[in-house]
C-alpha cells in the first residue's frame, strides 16, 4: 500500500538523487557549470553598470573557492537526504511519533537543497550579482525550479503524520 509514509521516503529518495546526480555531474564535468559560476561572479554579461559593478569578484581562483563550496553542500545535501531516506524507510511502519522523529535527517538534507538555491541562487547569484541581468549565463529559471521542487518536498515532510489505519504486525 502507499501511504503518505511511502511517498515521503520516496520524495526524499528523489531529492537524493537529484542532488546525487547534480554533484556528480559538476564533478565529471566540471568546467560546464564552472564557466557558469566564473561568469556570475565576474558580472561580465550584465548591464555593467558602475553602481553594481563593485560587487564582482574577478579574482583568479575565487570561482574555483565558490564551485568548490556549491559541490560540497551538493554532496553534503545528498548524503544527508540518503540518511533521512534511509531512516525513515527503516521506520516506515513504526508509530507515527517515531516515525516523525526518523524524519529529522529528511528535513534537514532537503533544507539544505532548499537553502542552496534560496540563498545560492537566487539571493547571492540572481541579486547579488546580478545574474537576472544576463542572457547568457542566467541560472533564474532552473533555480526557481528546484526551489519550488525542494520546497514542496519540506512542506510535505514537514506534515503531521498520522497512525496507520491498519497493524502490519
């Protein structure tokens, strides 16, 4: 039967495996999105204008510090949304309190994923740096995504979760 306990165990699982994939893309082929995060922190497709233009960091091996950083929480998100999979589907039958409590490790890998897109992203890359000013090298849309997957899976692992109807025992 999948009850919402399943579906929970499985949204983790999926944002796991997301970040999983993210991470491990960035690491085989790190100089796609390493381009991209060199460009948003030089600021050099925007509008330039001199009241912004202060905030750019174009200093050789800071995009290097900065991809490095994003990798790492991307690894650290996964691993940690693996562990919460893991403990809940561990304790997918268990009372509802315990089971509540197994998904502490869920919430806070997938916080993570949700943080680094609100913060990464959206407020650091779009705002920061502009990068909503640039058509070559936005990152807006699909991090609007993922903030918008991540958040509805916080949401829904952050919901009350009731008895099963039925013994399993």
């Amino acid at each position: 039967m999948l009850t919402a306990r399943v579906l929970k165990i499985l949204a983790t699982a999926g944002v796991a495996l997301f970040f999983t994939l993210v991470a491990f893309g960035n690491l085989i082929d790190y100089g796609s999105n390493f381009a991209f995060v060199r460009h948003v922190l030089a600021m050099d497709t925007t509008f330039r204008s001199p009241a912004l233009m202060w905030r750019a960091i174009d200093v050789p091996g800071a995009a290097h510090v900065a991809y490095a950083l994003i990798i790492a929480w991307q690894v650290a998100t996964a691993l940690v949304c693996w562990a919460g999979a893991l403990r809940m589907g561990l304790r997918w039958d268990a009372p509802a309190t315990v089971f509540a409590r197994a998904k502490s490790a869920a919430l806070a890998g997938v916080g993570m994923g949700f943080l680094l897109y609100a913060f990464g992203f959206v407020v650091i890359g779009g705002e920061w740096f502009a990068m909503w000013q640039s058509k070559e090298w936005n990152g807006q849309a699909p991090a609007h995504l993922f903030l918008t997957v991540t958040g509805i899976v916080l949401l829904f692992l952050n919901q009350r979760d009731e008895e099963l109807p039925y013994d399993l025992s």
